[in-house]
C-alpha cells in the first residue's frame, strides 16, 4: 500500500522541497504547507503551496479537509544549534508547541501516517561508533533536546491513539537537486559546504574551521554527509512501509561512513576548482570527534541505500545550484 496524498509540512524549505518532488517523482501528491519564513516561492513547483503555520490549528484543520492527505510530513522546524542555545523559548515554541499542535490535529481528523525529521542531534556525545538506534538519548543542545522531545510525544500518541509514524534521523544533509532547481540557500545557515563554496569564490572571507587538534587522521572532526536526494527518497519509503504495516519506525540516515571536514575542503576544491580559504578557531563546546551512522537496520526495513552521497557528487551538485543563484553566479565570473 502506497501513500497518495501528502501533507508536506515545511516543504519550501531545504529537505522539505526536496521531499516534494521526491514524492513528485514517486507518483504521489505533495501538498506544501508553510510558514514562509525560510521557505523559497521558488522552491514549491511540484504540488500547491498553501502558507500557513503548524501552530495554527484552524489554518492546519482547514489544509487537510480540503487536500484529505493519508501522511504527514514534519519538517518545520528551527534547526540552527546556536540559535537555540540563544534563544531557547523559540526553538521549543516552534519544534516542540508546532509539532504537538500537529499531532493533535493530525489525529483529530484521522490522518493516519505521520512521517518525522528527526536528527542525530538525540544521541549527544555517544558511548560508541557506529551510532545504532540503540544507544542512550543525550543530547547536548537545544535543538536536539526539542527533536527528542517530539520523538516522545510520537511515542505516547501512538500508544493512546493508535497514529503510526516513521522518526527519520538525519546524519548531515548536504549536496543539492541533481537537476539544479532547488538546493541550500547559502544565506541562512551555518553549514559547512554552502560556507565553504561562498568563502572559495571570494564571496566571503575566509571560513571558520573550529578546531584541527581532534584524534582524527587530519584532526578535523569526521561527519557523516548524505546527499539531500537520498535522505528524500527515504522518506517516501519510509511513508509507504509505515501505511503498509501499520508500525512505527525510528531510524538513522546516514551513509554509514565518515569524512573529517579537511576531506570536505577538498572535495570542494574539485568541484570549483578553487581553494577554500579557512581561518582556524578552537574547538566549539559540544562539538563531538566523529558521528556516523549504523545504516543496517534502515537497509533491511526499508532496502534502501544511499546512491548519490558519495562527497563529490555532494559538492559537484551543491556547487551546480549555487552557480545558478544570481549572487553566486555573479561572483564567480
């Protein structure tokens, strides 16, 4: 049993977008519904956009009487870790009162799939490598606290009311669009590639490198990167096996293996041909040695496998995007 119709919450947005039209390609019926406050016009070309917010519940009520999807998609959401650890009551306003206004919603009009984006961020500093689904929940930012908290209030909901959900747990979502319609906007976030490629074309100084003295093989810390189009097509998957079985599911994407952020720089620099210019800063509070995942147990629930997350893929398409938005563009003839 396939999905039809879904609710795609936060769908202008980066992985949201790319969801949209990873369903599009699936067959199904992306309905965008979105705040707008990161979210791209551009960004929505596969389904209707309706702008609304997930703490409305009437404008959330009035979305799904009309489209009547079968899933919801959740990802609106704050996700900048500093941020969160300025301004707190934000974070837990939108990530935390947001999803529990929609999951009231979604049960009290009988939607009966909800689909999650979750994070690593749940685990901390883990106790080992590679991170299975297992291991304890500590996490050590706001940001991460707020995405556990939901995963246990999808838990509870599911226990009292019987809604079936799938907590997707993203590794580092990076890399753009193959075709180059939509990708990272690199004016909003604090993430390494965008960072990398605007400091390589000279569109801003140097970048920040927090830390070369971690116990790695260049001591940058190692990441676990996953192209945006593999961790969407995820999430279709994970949608039907969750409308098919009826069981919840709680599962890392990631690719299994780890690049320290030197290795990054340097697929950087193939795909521009440019040198990436960095200043070094001392490690960040927080920040672990290395993160990676365990992708066994997402292989055999829903047989997929990352196809397109190799780093230079990751950086040749997100480099493909950033070329076709004027400001780059512009800086880098």
């Amino acid at each position: 049993m396939a999905v039809q119709r879904v609710l795609v919450c936060g769908g202008a947005g980066y992985i949201g977008a790319h969801t949209a039209k990873a369903l599009h390609m699936a067959g199904r019926e992306p309905i965008v519904f979105d705040n707008m406050s990161t979210g791209k016009d551009y960004a929505v070309r596969w389904g209707p956009l309706v702008k609304g917010d997930i703490r409305d519940a009437e404008a959330l009520r009035a979305v799904i009487r009309q489209y009547k999807p079968d899933t919801v998609m959740n990802f609106a959401a704050r996700i900048e870790v500093g941020e969160g650890e300025r301004d707190p009551g934000a974070f837990y306003d939108n990530n935390v009162s947001g999803v529990l206004n929609l999951l009231r919603t979604v049960v009290a009009e009988g939607v009966p799939n909800f689909v999650f984006s979750s994070t690593c961020a749940i685990y901390g500093n883990p106790e080992r490598l590679p991170l299975t689904e297992d291991l304890p929940k500590n996490p050590v930012s706001v940001y991460g606290r707020t995405k556990l908290v939901c995963e246990q209030m999808l838990e509870d909901f599911s226990r009292a009311y019987g809604l079936r959900f799938a907590a997707l747990r993203y590794f580092n979502a990076a890399g753009a669009d193959i075709e180059g319609n939509i990708g990272q906007d690199y004016a909003e976030f604090a993430h390494l590639i965008p960072n990398a490629l605007l400091a390589a074309i000279g569109r801003t100084g140097p970048m920040k490198l927090f830390g070369n003295d971690y116990p790695t093989k260049d001591g940058t810390c190692v990441r676990d990167f996953i192209h945006v189009t593999d961790l969407a097509e995820a999430h279709v998957l994970a949608a039907d096996k969750v409308a098919a079985t009826g069981e919840s599911l709680q599962l890392n994407l990631g690719t299994g293996h780890g690049l320290t952020v030197m290795e990054v720089l340097q697929a950087i620099e193939r795909a521009t041909g440019r040198p990436v210019p960095y200043t070094l800063f001392p490690r960040r509070a927080g920040d672990a040695v290395a993160l990676y995942a365990d992708t066994t147990r997402v292989t055999q629930t829903l047989g997929w496998k990352p196809h397109l997350s190799d780093i230079d893929t990751i950086c040749s398409s997100a480099w493909n995007f950033h070329k076709k938005s004027w400001g780059i563009a512009q800086a880098a003839e």
